[in-house]
C-alpha cells in the first residue's frame, strides 16, 4: 500500500486550489486522484467567460481560469494521476482507486480533502410523463457535446429549468444556430443568476415562463415536441393552460446534487439540505482529518467561491498533517432560520477559527429589501439591507473572531431573514 500525506478526491478547482494552498503550506507529499482525462473538472466544458472575477479580477473562460491552477500544480511539483476512478474511502483514510495502468491501487492518507463536485439531477428524478425519445439531455451533458466533443444535441430546443447551466445553454444552442424557443421554470422565480438571465435570454429574445413544467412529451423514436402548463403555487399544472411546442431536443437543468457517495459510504455526516457533508469552521467533516469543498460540500454559484473555500479546506488539511490543527473547546452551532436555508459551516470552534470567517448560506425564497440578520444566542449583532437576495445567488456574512471572543458562553449563532 502507498502512502500520503494527504489524498484529495477530485481534480475540478476546489481539488486543485486545496492542493496548492496544502503546499504552499508545507504539506510534501500530495496526490490528487482525478476520474476525467485532465484536471480542470467541470470548468474544461465552460467555455463562456465570467469566471475569475473575484480571483483575478479578469474575466476569464472556464478552461484558461482552470488552467492557472494547473500550472500552479505543475510548478509546485504536486503529484497526480488521471483517468482514475475512486470507488472506496474507508473511515481509516485508505482510498481504493482504479485506472487503466495501475490496476486496482490503495492509499493510506493522513489526511483527505474530498473535492468531487456535483452531477445533474436526471429526467429519472422529475416524473415527467410521456415515452423516452432520444433528444432528451441534461443541459450539462449537452455542454460537453457541443463544446468539447464536437456535436450539436439538435436544432429545435425547449429547455426546463433556468438554473445557470440551463441559461448558459440557451445562448450557447442559440450561438450554434438551434432555435431556443422556451425556457420553462417550475418555480415562480429563476433558480440562476440575474446576469445570466440577461445575458442568455433577454440579449436573445429567448422568452423565460416561470410556473411552468412539462407535462408531456411527444414522439417515440425521437422527440417531436414538449406540452408545457402553468403551475399553481403547490406546483400542480393548472388545466387549460397547455401549450404545445415543436422540437427535437429537450435540456433538463433541474438541479445539482453533490456527488457523496463516497463520503457516505465512509461515514461522513450529510446535510439533509445541501446533501453536501456537514463542516466546522476548518470545513472538517465528524471523520477528524476529513474535510470538504467545492461543489461537493454545497452547490456554489461562482468558481471564485470554490477557490476560496477550497483553499482554507486545504490549508486546514495541511495543520492537520503537520499536527498544528487547534485542540478542540467548545463548539458553537450555526443555526439557519426564517428564510435561510442552510448554514456553511454548521458549528465552529474559536480555537480553530482564522481571524474571520466567512458563513456561506442560500435563501429559499426571493426577497426584496429584506434583512440579513445575525443573532449571537438571542442578542441581534447583525443587521444587513440587501436590496433583493434569491435562491440562485448564495449569500454570506463574516463573523469577527475578536466579536466572537467577547461572547464567552456563546452557544448558538442564528443566521435568519427579516423583514425589518
Ligand atoms: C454549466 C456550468 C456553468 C457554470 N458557469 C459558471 C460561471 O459562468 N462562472 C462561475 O464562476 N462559475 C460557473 N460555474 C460553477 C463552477 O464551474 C463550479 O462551481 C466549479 O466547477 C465547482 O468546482 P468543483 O471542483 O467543486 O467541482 P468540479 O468542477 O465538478 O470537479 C470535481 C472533479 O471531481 C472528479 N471526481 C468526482 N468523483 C470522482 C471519483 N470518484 N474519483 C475521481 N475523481 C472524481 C470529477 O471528475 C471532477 O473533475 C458553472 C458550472 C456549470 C456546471
């Protein structure tokens, strides 16, 4: 059996950017175990701009915001291996992995940052009716068509949920010469960001139903068409509100789920929000010298987020490592409330806290002019305008170690929308 200092699973930007700072922070000896045939994860098939923003203040493509963290990897000397399919993490760190040359390989790690992203959530999931036709993908896997391997899905498209994968895609199947001519969203507001809605529908004239869901499809062989209907607010298709529309190709964009199976298999706690695992302030796991990020840990909007967060994951895996990691005081709970969905991380420990830390959250409804509140137990110690937050757009505040440090007995900190 070999032997690392620290195994990280997955080789997207959160795997990358935790391998670096790990590094950087001393930690020799780093393997980073990748399925895919380069390291890059999901960013190599984004080939529109807007990534980098935050990071480089430049707006990159998703391959060349990938590849400043490649080049870091190379120039830092950080082992990896491609074409390599972790199937097993035990809660002893041993990782069984399988490629082509190897065969069947395993690993004890003293340290483990899980780093494998997200999938699609699949047409399986959503009940739809109708017969299974070719011409239905996930928008993700249309994107890998089209903008890594060459093939256009189809020519006339019908699109059902506008998370940001959905809207990329709209422009994208448009800029290729397909007809986008609805998307369709399930909820009364779109679950993506508002600079993609204007710039991958409204810039196109691609019209956006909200409550709206399909409630048929047509065709056997391949995909002749789509029938759409407007929901209720208990989103059930309302009658005589059906509108057929012709098409070849439909992209489902439904939604992301991390991808935990390992983590599970190995014991790690779940968040039965994000499904992503449940972290303290080091983004450690329950398993001591287990720690997450990424899209793995929960469903990021912007890849800038992901380096940071990935970044701490990896510079925490590194104290680990080193044995420097903070004995453990008293842990403090993150309590979501009253519109916020979750709470990232769920407990911290001011021993193991950097000066600041920064608490990452989702909404669950859209609201305007509303507040972000913080309650240290039942003492109100932030209160934030935001002109409008929603769904799509995760959210955060910043919590001072020094604050934190003048509230001895704290015990629980309350993250809550109000209204005033
Ligand atoms: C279509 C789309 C458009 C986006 N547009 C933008 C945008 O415009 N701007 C922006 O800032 N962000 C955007 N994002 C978000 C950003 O790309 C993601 O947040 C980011 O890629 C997540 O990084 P990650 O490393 O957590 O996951 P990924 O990039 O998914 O990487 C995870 C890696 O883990 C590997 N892996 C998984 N399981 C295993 C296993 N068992 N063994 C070995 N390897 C494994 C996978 O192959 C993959 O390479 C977009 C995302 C998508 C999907």
């Amino acid at each position: 059996m070999k032997a690392y200092d620290m195994v990280i699973i997955g080789g997207g930007p959160a795997g990358l950017a935790a391998a670096v700072s790990a590094k950087k922070a001393g930690v020799e000896s780093i393997l980073i175990l990748e399925r895919d045939m380069e390291l890059g994860g999901i960013l190599n098939q984004c080939i529109h701009n807007g990534f980098g923003l935050h990071t480089f203040q430049e707006e990159l493509t998703g391959p060349e915001y990938a590849d400043r963290f490649i080049a870091q990897v190379r120039e830092l000397g950080i082992a990896y291996k491609l074409h390599t399919m972790v199937m097993d993490i035990s809660p002893q760190k041993v990782v069984t992995a399988m490629n082509g040359s190897d065969g069947m390989i395993r690993i004890q790690a003293k340290a483990i940052v899980l780093a494998m992203g997200c999938r699609e959530r699949a047409r399986g999931a959503l009940n739809i009716p109708g017969y299974r036709p070719a011409g239905i993908f996930s928008a993700g896997t249309a994107q890998r068509l089209v903008n890594m391997e060459g093939y256009l899905p189809g020519r006339e498209v019908v699109i059902l949920g506008s998370g940001d994968i959905g809207l990329i895609m709209a422009r994208r199947m448009t800029l290729e010469g397909a007809k986008v001519k609805v998307v369709a969203e399930l909820m009364p507001y779109s679950g993506g960001l508002k600079r993609n809605i204007v710039q991958c529908l409204d810039d196109y004239g691609i019209p956006l139903k909200l409550s709206h869901t399909v409630v048929d499809i047509k065709g056997k062989e391949r995909l002749e068409g789509v029938t759409l209907a407007q929901v209720d607010e208990n989103g059930k298709p309302i009658p005589g509100t059906e509108e057929t529309y012709t098409c070849d190709t439909l992209l489902l964009s439904v939604g992301l789920i991390p991808e935990n199976e390992l983590s599970k298999e190995m014991g790690v706690e779940l968040d039965s929000v994000t499904n992503g695992p449940v972290v303290n302030e080091s983004l450690e796991t329950n398993i001591p010298g287990v720690f997450a990020c990424g899209n793995v840990l929960h469903v990021h909007d912007l890849v800038d987020y992901v380096s940071e967060e990935a970044q701490r994951a990896g510079a925490n895996a590194a104290r680990y490592v080193k044995g420097e990691a903070e004995k453990k005081g008293n842990t403090i709970t993150v309590a979501a409330e009253d519109g916020v969905r979750y709470t990232v991380p769920r407990n911290i420990n001011t021993n193991g806290m950097d000066e600041q830390l920064t608490v990452r959250f989702r909404v669950g409804a859209v609201y305007q002019n509303a507040y972000i509140s913080v309650y240290f137990d039942q003492e109100r110690v932030m209160h934030r305008r935001k002109q409008i937050m929603a769904p799509g757009e995760m959210e955060q505040v910043v919590l001072l170690k020094q604050k934190i440090a003048a509230y001895p007995n704290l015990s629980r900190i309350t993250v809550k929308i109000e209204k005033e």
